[in-house]
C-alpha cells in the first residue's frame, strides 16, 4: 500500500506557504519534509502535528492508494507449483 501527500502540497499552495513554513509550524524536521517527498510512511504524531499546523484532518494532506496488480514480468519471478 502507498501513501501520496499530493493533497498536502496542493493544500501548501493554496494557503501559499512554503515547505520550510510548514517544518516550522509544525516542528518536523527537513527530514520529515524528505519521507514526504518520497512518500514514505510517517507516524501518526508527524500526521497529528501537521494537522493542527495546517488546520486540516488527514484525508486533506494524504491519500491512500490501492497496490498495484501484479504484471505478468512480476509473476514470472514466483517458482512454478505443480
């Protein structure tokens, strides 16, 4: 399962602040800013802090995406079951 935060840099330019505004109000760190980025996971604290910074509820700043069905490359690397 993937995480997206594209809801929360739309959500940073229609409020027009930056992403060093939002290390500050909330008191995350640049590496923080970073697992957003890329997507990675964050505990529910980093979720919590910047909620209330932004005055905002979870589903406003991220987005939970189905996995991805497996392509027929990917299933070729599974052993054979007879």
């Amino acid at each position: 399962m993937a995480v997206s935060y594209k809801r929360l840099w739309k959500l940073l330019i229609d409020k027009d602040l930056k992403k060093s505004d939002l290390e500050r109000m909330a008191n995350i760190s640049h590496f923080t800013i970073n697992k957003l980025n890329h997507g990675n996971n964050l505990t529910t604290d980093i979720i919590s802090r910047i909620c209330l910074a932004l005055n905002c509820t979870p589903d406003e700043i991220m987005e939970i995406l189905p996995d991805q069905p497996q392509s027929a490359d990917d299933k070729s690397d599974k052993p054979n079951v007879r």
